[in-house]
C-alpha cells in the first residue's frame, strides 16, 4: 500500500461537484441562466423529490488556521439579524421564481459556525422559511456544531424545529496540535454536548476528525479515536487536512509548513485510522466517512441510495438544491451558482432585489454525463458506460485505468467499471481519469490538494 500511495498521492478535486470549481466556464453563465435552470428543476422534480436547501453561517468568533471555509471573523453579535433577514429576503427571491409552494426534503446550516447564532435568532430564521414550504415526511435536517458554543438550548430548539441530524468539529484532542490549529475544545465539553445530543434525541450524531494536521503524530491520533470510540457517534468523517494556504484568505499560515506531517507520517495516520476505525465498527461509506452499521448513510449504501453534494455525502437526493447566504453554492442539476463572497456585497444585492450570484456553470450534455459517472463512482464505486452516450477521450480513460487495474484499485468488466476494497482510498483518482474539463486544460499552477 505504501508504493501505491507515493504513486496516487497527487493533487486533486474531492469532486462535491463536476465540473469542479475551477473549471467552470464562467462566460457562458449568467444569473439569467441560472435562473432559468432553477425553474427548470423545480418544475421537473419538486413534485416528486422535493428540494435541498444550504444556508450558510459564515461568522465565527476565532479563526481555525486549518480551515479553508468562507467565513467572517468577529466577536460582535449584533451582525446576526441584520445577516438573517437578508438570508431570508434571499429566499423571497427563489420563491417568486418557483411561483408555487417548494417541498422541503433537505436542510443544512453550515458555515463559518451556525452556533455562533443565538437559538432564538436561528429559530426565527428557520421559522420564516418552514412558513412558506411543505415539509416532506422524509425529511432530513442537519447542522453543524462547535462544541464549544453549542449549548443545551440550541440542540433543544433545533430538535423542536425537526432536526435530527448534528455534527461536531472534534479534529484532534492532542493540545499541542489544538494550539497550533487555534481550536481548543476538551474532551469533556465534546463529551457533555454529545450526551446531551443523545439525551434529546438526535439520531444522526457525527465527529469530524482531521488527519495530517501540525504536529500530528499517531499516538496522538489514536488516542483521539479511541476517546471518539468512548462517545460512539452514529458516523463520523476522517478528512485529509487539505493543505491550500494559496488560495487568498483561508488563513493557514498560522503555523510553520515545517510542523505538518511528511508524507510518510501522515500515511500512518490515514493507514492505521482507518484500520482503527473498522476495527472498532466503523463501515467505510464513502471517501473520507464511517458510519456504524444502523446509521442512514451506511443502509443508503447498501440500497444504493448514497448521494454526494456541496454538503458532502447524504442518504437521499434532490435535483435542486439552493443555497442561501454569502458564498453559498447552489446546484440545479443542470447548473451550478455560486453567490458573492463577502458579507457587505451579499446584503447589498439581496436588499437591490438580485439573486446574489456571482459566477456559476452551465453544465453541456457532455458534462451531464461525465457527472454522473464520476457521482456513480464516488457513491456506489461502479459505474457502466454507454458507448453510444461517451466521449472522444474515452478510450484514452480506459486506458489509464488499465495501469489501476494492474496495482489492484479497480476491475474492468467491458465498459464497466468497479473500485476494488484496495482502491477505496484511491477513489478520487479514479474520478480524474474521467474528468475531462481537467484533463483538456491542466492547471499551471496547484490548485487542489492531495488526494491522500
């Protein structure tokens, strides 16, 4: 496995979306476009699947220096309902295009840090929005939560809001990293909001952990599994740190590069995680994530019902998912938008009455089908080609997967094709064989980070 590592372990996407951001092609879009897309969909598949909303909370009071997420530092709390109530004229504006009552199937708060909002002020969003839609029976409401603010009374109202689903950011125990990363959280405060999260009732309880994070070493990494092992979550995510201080903002440059993990050291990390993990009953469901057995997302595997979007992996799928807040992405199947990155430019066009979009992609026929198999691939790693719906460089794809069918990762039946247990860890590779925006126009500089 070590030579198979040196040899895959290159830059990446994490394929939340194909094409992937980068290789949108931004002149053809327009938020007219855009628009009508998201009519398209709605029209097409509200009926029937209901819709996805993302809102995205982007203000924390510290920053992390490993995260890479659009956020808004600031200890001021008077930001959040002026925020709120321009999240809130933003969706006024999809309703007016879906001119009838929208089915609510999915809902996420992420961020930045939804808890840093008092649950009051999250109750009165969530209430302005259930007002206007029908909840879905199967419905599946989701956040996320810093241990360090989320209190008793948060999960308590979101409980009563109907969410069931939480997750934690544990990330590492060890205080040294903790210390490095600006994220200082005890053992007994993840332990105290996750007992409460059981207590309530919450069903879908999930701990992010990071691996390959400054001064991470396998003592420590174990004995933060085992102390997550002691807490038993529904699932959890086991993310690569993905190291991107390039891009403009994300303010991981708070540590010297010298500190992280060599390659060699954080191969251990992920090796002998995930060797723990499924020891300790953990399934791998999808790259990066475990659930135990009872879990939603590991019986959506098995019912080949595994689904992934900007919010990750996810039991269930709508077509459309609109995305609320500044920077949040939205995806209609058929085109994807992205809106304005900063807090000042979102409220100013949400108060001028424009959708707040600020670049996006009008996914081709060519790009359809290459999403699907890549979603195929990421979620159910197989996927069969159609050679009378393909592509020129097709073949040339067959090809480089012949050298992956040699070390083992993937078997190739005809035009199908199906990861191996050996080639789970290098499933992202495989998506790239077929990515082809990728492929035609290589980047010059990096802009992913390493697919292990």
């Amino acid at each position: 496995m070590n030579s198979l590592i040196d040899k895959y372990n290159i830059p990446g996407p994490r394929y939340t979306s194909y094409p992937t951001v980068p290789y949108w092609d931004e002149h053809s879009f327009s938020p007219e476009l855009w628009k009508q897309s998201v009519i398209r969909t709605f029209r097409e598949s509200n009926a029937d699947e209901g819709i996805s909303i993302y809102i995205h909370l982007p203000f924390c009071e510290a920053l992390c220096t490993f995260c890479a997420c659009h956020k808004r530092i600031t200890k001021q709390h008077s930001v959040e309902i002026p925020y709120l109530e321009s999240v809130l004229k933003e969706w006024q504006l999809y309703l007016r295009m879906f001119g009838e009552k929208p089915k609510l199937k999915e809902l996420h708060l992420g961020g930045g840090t939804p808890t840093f909002f008092s649950p009051q002020n999250l109750k009165a969003l969530l209430e302005g929005i259930f007002e206007t839609v029908e909840i879905a029976e199967d419905q599946e409401f989701s956040f996320e939560g810093h241990p360090n603010n989320t209190t008793r009374e948060h999960l308590e109202t979101l409980y009563g809001l109907g969410f069931r689903r939480v997750s934690f950011g544990v990330q590492d125990y060890d205080p040294k990293v903790q210390k490095a990363i600006n994220r200082i959280q005890t053992f007994e405060k993840v332990k105290e909001v996750t007992e409460w999260a059981k207590e309530i009732g919450y069903r879908g309880i999930s701990h992010d952990l990071v691996f390959g994070l400054p001064h991470q070493t396998w003592e420590a990494m174990e004995n933060t599994i085992r102390k997550t092992m002691e807490l038993k979550p529904d699932r959890l995510a086991f993310y690569s740190y993905a190291h991107v201080p390039w891009v403009k903002g994300v303010g991981q440059r708070g540590f010297d590069e010298n500190d992280l993990p060599s390659g060699e050291e954080k191969r251990r990390l992920y090796e002998d995680g995930k060797k723990l993990l499924e020891e300790l009953g953990y399934i791998e469901v999808g790259m990066d994530h475990f659930s135990l057995e009872h879990d939603d997302l590991y019986q959506s595997l098995i019912r080949k019902k595994l689904h992934r979007n900007f919010m990750g992996y996810t039991s269930s799928k709508t077509q459309l998912m609109v995305g609320l807040g500044m920077s949040a992405i939205s995806d209609s199947w058929y085109a994807f938008a992205q809106n304005v990155k900063t807090v000042e430019e979102y409220q100013k066009m949400v108060e001028e009455g424009d959708i707040p979009v600020v670049k996006g992609h009008i996914l081709n026929e060519e790009d359809l089908t290459v999403r699907r198999h890549i979603l195929n691939l990421m979620c159910q790693l197989e996927t069969t080609f159609d050679v009378h719906h393909s592509f020129p460089e097709l073949q040339n794809a067959f090809e480089m997967l012949k050298e992956m069918e040699k070390d083992e990762l993937v078997e190739i039946n005809g035009t199908h094709i199906q990861i191996t247990e050996k080639g789970r860890a290098f499933t992202r590779n495989v998506a790239m064989v077929f990515d082809l925006r990728m492929m035609r126009n290589k980047p010059e500089t990096r802009i992913f980070s390493m697919t292990i």
